[in-house]
C-alpha cells in the first residue's frame, strides 16, 4: 500500500516526505507498462533504509539449527476430538471408488487438517 509506505517514509523523514498526494503522483502504478520502472524506483528510495543480514554473517558462532521430533500420546480430551472428527466424517473416508474419492478430494483434505489440529 502506497499510502502506508509513505506514512512510515514521513514518520522517518518528515522534511523530505511532506506530501502523500505528491508521493503518490511520483509512483503512480496505474499505467501496467510502466510499473517495473516505478517498482524499481521504489527499490532505489527504499535501498537505504533496508538491512538484510544472514545470520551466518553476524555471528559465526551459533551453531546449526537442529530439529527434535518427540512422539507423544494423545491426550484423553485430544483423542476424544479425534475420534468425534472421524466418526463426523465416515462417509467420506469410506467412499472407495475412483469417482467417489475424487469429488471428496478437498474434503478428505479438510478432514486431515482438522485432524493435525487437533493433535497439535
């Protein structure tokens, strides 16, 4: 959004960003043909006040991310929410044909996810 970029451009720099209408006017994104020239003038302004770092850079020392998988049983109320989500659902689990199985594509999708959120 235009308008916020350039509230948070004036809060940074008031004597220069004075004018939402004449910032506006200045990257008017209305005409599709010349909007990669606008976006990278946009580029040029914003440039200074961006700092993109890796972390590797900054600090050496750290080590490497690593990921510990826990296995856990469910809860009582969890497996009581996952056992009403199936029985909910049963139809669609037990549709086996082709056809079937294809119009329940996204909603066998959708009980999946209900069911990693109730695990979770």
């Amino acid at each position: 959004n235009l308008h916020e970029l350039w509230a948070l451009l004036n809060f940074l720099l008031p004597d220069i960003f004075t004018s939402a209408d004449d910032f506006n006017s200045w990257f008017d994104i209305t005409d599709k043909q010349v909007e990669q020239e606008v976006i990278s003038q946009l580029h040029k302004v914003l440039k200074p006040f961006l700092l993109r770092r890796v972390k590797a850079d900054v600090e050496g020392s750290i080590p490497p991310k690593t990921e510990l998988i826990v296995y856990t049983q469910l809860s009582p109320m969890q497996r009581d929410q996952y056992k009403n989500i199936l029985k909910r659902d049963m139809d669609a689990l037990y549709s086996s044909s082709s056809a079937t199985l294809a119009q329940n594509k996204s909603r066998l999708m959708n009980l999946v996810m209900q069911l990693r959120k109730c695990c979770n």
